[in-house]
C-alpha cells in the first residue's frame, strides 16, 4: 500500500445516545472523532463517536419492530374504493 493516501486506521469508542452503550472497536473514524475522549474500562482514553442508533436501540434487533400488514392494507384499500377492472 502506498505511503500517506489512506486515513489513519485505529481505536474508537462508538457511543449510543438513545441506550446508553458503548463499545470498543477499530475504524478510520479516529481521525474525525470530533475531539471528544473517554476513559475506558481498560483504564487508557479513546476518542468516542457518537451515533443515534446502534444494534442495542434498532427496533430490528431488539424484537419490538412492527410488522406490515401488507395483505390487510390492500384489502382495507379495495374495500374502502372499490376494485378497478381495467387494462
């Protein structure tokens, strides 16, 4: 690979705002972490990133997502304006 073209590579805390999580990863986001740092159970300081929605607050994989009743809400459409037949 060549010399000084790709961005720094290296620890970050991730920190879910709606959860309250945070985990330890790698990422190029180190260089845009904003400035803001936080200590770690390790005891050594990262800088963190800030996200709205991760794994532990997404709907999808805390079981609480909603299903689309697709079915019904054709059959609640057609019942409420009637079936068109046509080309």
């Amino acid at each position: 690979m060549r010399k000084g073209i790709h961005p720094d590579y290296g620890p970050v805390v991730f920190r879910d705002r709606a959860a309250g999580h945070a985990f330890l990863t790698r990422s190029t986001l180190v260089s845009r972490a904003s400035g803001k740092t936080i200590e770690w159970t390790d005891g050594h300081t990262y800088p963190v990133v800030d996200v709205e929605i991760s794994n532990v607050s997404h709907p999808f994989y805390t079981g609480t997502a909603r299903v689309l009743d697709t079915a019904g809400r054709v059959e609640r459409f057609e019942r409420r304006y009637g079936k068109r037949g046509g080309a």
